[in-house]
C-alpha cells in the first residue's frame, strides 16, 4: 500500500520559519500506551521521527498535517507513516538483539 506524503499548503510557514518543538507541551491521550503524553514524546518515539499515528491523535487539537508537512522531508514522511511491524516481529528482534548483546548463540 503506498504511504500518503502530506504536501505543505502555500501559507504555512516554512520549515526555517517554523520551530519544531512549538507544541512540545501540549498534551493529549495516548491509544497505544492507555495515558496522556505531551505532544514531544508522539514528535519523537519512532528514532526521533512522530509515531505513525500522530495525524489521528493530534488532528483535532494541532494543525499537525501541516506541522508535518513544514518539519519533515518526504522521505522521513514516509518512514513515519510506514505500518509498524506486528508485535510478535517486533518482539522476536528484540529477543535477537538481546542474545547478541550478550552472546549468546
């Protein structure tokens, strides 16, 4: 499936002009961890990139398409809106990356 970029409307500020951590301490729910989280953690979870879910949580509160469009290059957009691996995969590397670490066969 391809991933949607979202294209920067002609009157948002540009990404110069816009500072990244301008809504670091809003606040909102967060589905996947089941509590409220300041809008920094969703802006950063994923390696320093938003949590692909960033455009239905904030949608509401934040023009965040737009805030998504001005701070992240069309690559980086579509690293944030790849589907995350299912659990178990995710789960499995972590277990890999452990016996690694700790060499273990």
């Amino acid at each position: 499936m391809p991933v949607a970029v979202v294209k920067l409307p002609a009157f948002v500020l540009s990404m110069d002009e816009q500072q990244i951590d301008i809504y670091d301490t809003e606040e909102g729910y967060c589905r996947m961890l089941g509590h409220y989280v300041p809008f920094k953690y969703c802006r950063t979870v994923k390696d320093g990139l938003p949590c692909h879910r960033v455009l239905d949580c904030w949608f509401e509160r934040l023009p965040v398409e737009a805030f998504i469009a001005a701070n992240y290059s069309e690559d980086e957009q579509k690293k944030i809106f790849e589907q995350p691996q299912p659990k178990i995969a995710s789960l499995l590397e972590i277990i890999k990356r452990a016996k690694k670490n700790a060499n273990i066969p």
